[in-house]
C-alpha cells in the first residue's frame, strides 16, 4: 500500500518512512505543501500522513483541497498543536484520524490498521476468503490451518485483492498499490501476471480457488 508522509520535519518524516517501509508499505515523501498537494493529486495513496505545521501552508488546507478534488486517500493528522479546535475541524475537513506528537511508530502503524478495518468493514485483523485465512497483523495466509508459505508481494496481491473483493483491480492499480509505480511497459506489466500465477498455484494447493477471476484484458477480481 502507498503511503504519502507530508512533514516538513525531516528528522520525523525520515523514521516514519524507515519504519513503514519495514511494514511493507511503500513510502513517498514530502517536506512541504506545495509538493504535499502535487502528490495527492498526482498519484493514487491509500494513506496521507499529514502534518499540520508545514512552512508553506496549514496542513489543513492541503487535506480540503484533497477531498474537494476526489482524494481517497485515509488521511492521518499529525499536530503539534494538539488543540481540540485543530482536531474538530480536521475531522471536520474529512481527516480519518489525528495524532497528536510526539506519538509512537506503533500506534500509528495500529491506527492505520484500524482505519483499514474501518474502510473495509473488518472486525479484526484477520480476513477470511473461502477456505483462506488471511491474517493482515502477521502477514500470514492459512487454510485449514495450515501455513501457506507466500512471498511479500503475493501476500500482498491477495491481500490487496481480498480488501476489494468483487471489484475488478486493473494490472495498473494493483501495480501501483502494491509495487508503489506504474509500469508503463507490456513486457514489465506481465510481472504482475507472474505473480498472480505463483499465488494461484499457491493457494489452489490447498483448496479451489474458481472465484479467483482473471478479467480478460483489464485485471483480476475475487469474486464471492
Ligand atoms: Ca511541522
């Protein structure tokens, strides 16, 4: 999953990145709002980390602008500041969540779990997809109760499939979420493919996987 992290100290924004890379996300980065705002409107992140106190604008500002402009993103504020009236009006301004500073990386790594399952209308961490177990916290599929043994991407293709079941996701948005770029190249999109078919044979190891769909020229939906 992509995650945009708007914060002008660098120090802060640095172990953030380091720290949600080691989660598997995939980080970009930005010190100020002008580029805070080319980015969200540029690129497509399930989550927006967004400090309030930039040099060049009230983070605020930058979190309306998205929403006014279709943004999807899950924004998380983060402030300083820690008056209420800054969190009303964020949560107002349609901000998913707010933390005051100084947190830890922990709680917010759990927060945005919980806005995860929030957005997905989950009761815990732990997904179930026909005979498949996904657990989201230790990363890890079962059936059966049975380990299956994925690489880092297939956990995540399945994982980023599962949260959007009955949605057809175009090798494009499943490139972008997973892999953090676009791959404008036929030959580089079959990677996707590659992957697909390794967690295929994966999964129909152990149980039918007939709703796994392929989407003739545009994506793969899991349909049940
Ligand atoms: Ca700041």
């Amino acid at each position: 999953m992509n995650v945009l992290i708007v914060e002008d100290e660098r120090s802060l924004s640095h172990e953030m990145e380091i720290y949600l890379t080691r989660q598997n996300f995939n980080c970009d980065v930005a010190f100020n709002g002008k580029s805070g705002t080319d980015k969200v409107l540029t690129n497509s992140y399930d989550f927006v980390l967004l400090d309030l106190g930039l040099p060049d604008m009230d983070g605020l500002d930058l979190l309306k602008d998205a929403r006014k402009k279709g943004s999807e993103a899950a924004f998380i504020v983060l402030t300083a500041r820690g008056e209420v009236e800054d969190k009303i009006k964020g949560l107002d301004l349609g901000a998913d969540d707010y933390i005051p500073k100084p947190f830890s990386l922990a709680e917010l790594h759990s927060r945005m779990q919980a806005i995860l399952r929030r957005k997905h209308g989950l009761k815990s961490n732990t997904m179930t997809v026909a005979d498949f177990d996904i657990d989201i916290s230790n990363r890890t599929v079962q059936c059966k109760g049975q380990t299956i043994n994925l690489t880092k991407k297939e956990f995540d293709l399945f994982h980023y499939l599962s949260l959007h079941k009955n949605r057809v996701l175009t090798r494009t948005q499943l490139t972008e979420h997973i892999w953090g770029d676009v791959l404008e190249d036929d030959y580089e999109s079959n990677y996707i493919d590659v992957h697909v078919k390794n967690l295929r044979k994966k999964l129909s190891a152990h149980a039918p996987i007939d709703w796994f769909e392929t989407v003739r020229g545009v994506g793969y939906r899991i349909n049940i």
